[in-house]
C-alpha cells in the first residue's frame, strides 16, 4: 500500500472527532488526497451495524459479542473505503480503529486481551495505521464534556456512553499501555488545551511525519512542474 494511515482514539469528550475532521479539511487545503471517516461505521454496512452495536436498549448484547460487532464492521471499512484509499496512494484520517476495540473492549470490558488481538488481526486483512493520534483526558472531565454535548444536541447517550467513570478509567489506562507498547506510531496530545492550538500541533506533526514519508501533495508538485 502507498497510501499513508492516520487514526484518532481517546475517551469520550476528548474532541477526537473534531481534531479529526480539521486535520482533513486542513490537508485538503493543502492540496493532499485525503479521505475522512469512522468506527464503527464507515460503509453502508458499517452504518447499520454500528446503530445495532450502539444502541441503548440492546442491553442483553454479550462482550463477545459487542467485540465480534466491531470486527465485522472493520473488515467491511478496510475492504471498502480504507484499503481501496492506500492503494491509490491517498491519506486515510479514521476516527476509531483497531485500538478502540482493544482499548474498550480488552482493557474496558476486562476480555482477554490476546483473544481481543487475535480478532483486531483477523479483521484487518494486514492493515494498520501509520500514525495514531491519541488525545488524552482525565476519565471524568471527559464524561463531564460528553454529557454537555449530548444536552446541548438533544441526544440520548448510547451503550458505550452510558459507561461509568471506571469503565472509562481502564479505558484510558489501556490506552496509556498501548500507546506506550507502541510509543514509534502513538502521538499522544493533552486534550485539554485550546482546540485550534490542539489542531495547530496535531497539523504539524502530521505535516512532518508526511514529508518524512515522501508524500507529496499536489500544491508542491504544481510548484515543481
């Protein structure tokens, strides 16, 4: 694949999928090919499976289950949009990935974390993410942020966002091993801060990492023609 990976992960309330829409707009603007999406969803498929996997009067639905959910969902994303993207050498920025399921389910849920693995693996068909960025925030304060957003927008809170503080807080706690499992793919930001300075760092560390890479967007390859 000649494309280029990012992923967004952190608690709820982290403004992981804010970050991650101005990180497309503002690579399109800089002339990248770039697409945005999310997990679980992402497909048509995607979509229908993730209002099953969120919805909050499925209570009865089994870990193994929930776990099994998400799998399916990615194996339909990668096949579908994020694969077919790397192949032709375009940038991929996902809200969720692999992480989440391991973060959520593994460390959140307490299920096993090799058997976890294991399915994160089989789904991905081989593909990982180049570029993590995490955004970290106290288990509480994120809670405290989703729940205003949620009275602001009118929603109810889905399965995972019905979660209490200590779920969320091995949550958080398994994204702090995985991140430091894989400290070469991990950016990890304190949520906390100004949004548009959080979008100033995260852009140009994304910007950095591309131009290591060798990716070139197509304002400078206008410039050099």
């Amino acid at each position: 694949m000649k494309g280029f990976f990012i992923t967004f992960e952190g608690l709820e309330g982290s403004g992981k999928t804010t970050q991650a829409s101005r990180l497309v707009a503002a690579l399109k603007e800089k002339g990248y090919s770039v697409v945005g999406t999310r997990e679980p969803g992402g497909t048509p498929i995607g979509e229908t499976l993730r209002n099953i996997v969120l919805d909050p009067n499925r209570k009865e639905m089994n870990s193994l289950t929930e776990v099994l959910l998400f799998a399916a969902i990615r194996a339909q994303h990668i096949a579908q949009v994020i694969r077919p993207m790397l192949d032709e050498g375009g940038i991929v920025v996902c809200d969720r990935f692999a992480d989440a399921t391991l973060a959520y389910q593994g460390y959140g849920r307490e299920l096993h974390l090799t058997m976890v693995r294991e399915v994160n693996g089989i789904a991905s068909w081989g593909v990982q993410p180049d570029l993590t960025v995490y955004l970290d925030i106290e288990a509480e304060q994120g809670l405290a942020r989703m729940r205003r957003r949620l009275e602001e927008q009118e929603n109810i809170p889905d399965r995972i966002e019905r979660e209490d503080r200590e779920f969320y807080e091995k949550v958080r706690q398994g994204y702090h091993e995985i991140s430091r499992e894989e400290p070469g793919r991990f950016r990890v930001f304190n949520a906390d801060q100004n949004p548009e300075q959080l979008h100033a760092k995260i852009l140009d560390k994304v910007v950095q990492e591309l131009r290591r890479r060798g990716m070139s967007n197509k304002l400078t390859l206008d410039n050099m023609a």
